[in-house]
C-alpha cells in the first residue's frame, strides 16, 4: 500500500489546532491531529446533506442557502447540480488554507464549483454569518468537525447547542431547512432540535456513493 504523504499543514483561526492534509497516490485526507474529517474516497454522505435540501426547496425558484464548511467541496458541488440557475450558495470557511488547498492540490475535486458565478466564497466563521443574519437563507446547511457528538474543537459546539440552533432558525426564512450532518447519531441532539422548534427527520446515509462504508447522519430540521 502507498504511503501516505503530508502535503500541508493549516493553523484553525481563533480556536487552535491544526489541520493537515495528507495525500495517498489519487487518495486525499485532511486530519485534525488524530480524526479524519475528510476523505476524498468517502463523499457520498456529504453529497446527500446537499441533495436532500434542494429536493425540498423545488418549491423555490430562487433558493439562498448558507453551506458551514467546505471540506473538499462535495456537498457545495451537489447543491450547484441541483438547484437551479437563479439560486444563490453563501460557502462560510474558516480555514483560509482549505480554500487555498481546493484551488490547488485537490483543483480537479472542485469542479470549477467555487467559480460559479452563484457561488460567494466567505473566508470566516459560519457561526458568525449565522448570528448576523435575520430570515435570510432557504437552507443552512452545516458540515463543520464531525457533528454534534463528534467535535475535534471544543468551541465548535455552539453551532449545536440550543442558542446555536436558535440562531440558525432566527436566519432561515419561514420554512426554511437546517440541515446537520455528523459521523454519528445523538439522541440528545434530536431533542434539542425539537425543543428548539423545528420538525425533525433524520436520514441515515453511506458515507460512500456507491452505497458502501459507514453510515452517517443527516438532520433534516424545518423551521417551524
């Protein structure tokens, strides 16, 4: 097997730690010290976060979404495949290098997504986009660390607690959909969905496209 070898290596801004990206022969991966939050084998689950929101935004000719995390763009690819000419995708990404990474070592994974013209790239905190806005996406989507049970960073974890999710439902427009994904399922983390106001699905989904590999959650969360 081919060795795997260290590419990058990326500061996160105001929360520590560091990311890495690592490659193996056409295999790419970026790490949080140990855990993986990303493999470009594995992009099935993150393609589904984007296609099962814009399946329930046909209704909308005009769709802004928020997307948390870019990871290595296959969720932000999904949703341009599906939504239609007049929507409008906000990528909120708090590691300066992960852009600079997906415009060049792992260029040919992008798909020319970040140079669609309904695309505007922010190189920030999505929590903070989140807190500022007041009814203004469709759809947040959220794919940032590992999900509510699954956090490398501490302070991740406003993203999914209550005040977190309050926030979220004060920026979606009426109806509008917070979608979660996570590596893993978290019974507490429905509650909280449910008691902050919204009605909750949950989709268990393969983290490969081919339908193989772990399963991971997805949380369909409407604004009520």
């Amino acid at each position: 097997m081919l060795p795997w070898t260290h590419l990058d290596s990326a500061a996160v801004p105001d929360q520590g730690g560091e990311l890495r990206l690592m490659r193996r022969g056409e295999e790419y991966s970026i790490m949080a010290g140990p855990t993986e939050l990303m493999n470009s084998r594995l992009s099935g689950s993150e393609e589904a976060l984007a296609t099962l929101v814009s399946d329930r935004l046909q209704d909308r000719p005009a769709p802004r979404i928020l997307i948390g995390g870019y990871g290595m763009g296959f969720t932000l690819r999904a949703a341009l495949a599906s939504l239609g000419p007049k929507a409008q995708v906000v990528v909120a990404e708090l590691v300066p290098a992960v852009i600079a990474w997906a415009r060049g070592p792992m260029a040919h994974l992008t798909g020319g997504g970040l140079d669609d013209p309904r695309v505007t790239v922010v190189e920030g905190d999505v929590g903070t986009l989140i807190a500022e806005a007041l009814g203004a996406y469709d759809a947040i989507l959220l794919d940032v660390d590992n999900g509510p049970e699954g956090l490398s960073r501490a302070a991740n974890d406003r993203l999914y607690d209550r005040a977190g999710l309050d926030a979220a439902r004060r920026a979606l427009r009426p109806g509008g959909i917070l979608a979660v994904w996570s590596s893993s399922p978290s019974a507490p983390f429905n509650q909280r969905l449910r008691k902050a106001g919204y009605a909750v699905e949950e989709r268990r989904v393969r983290a490969s496209r081919a339908g193989r590999g772990a399963r991971h959650m997805i949380w369909l969360a409407t604004s009520v």
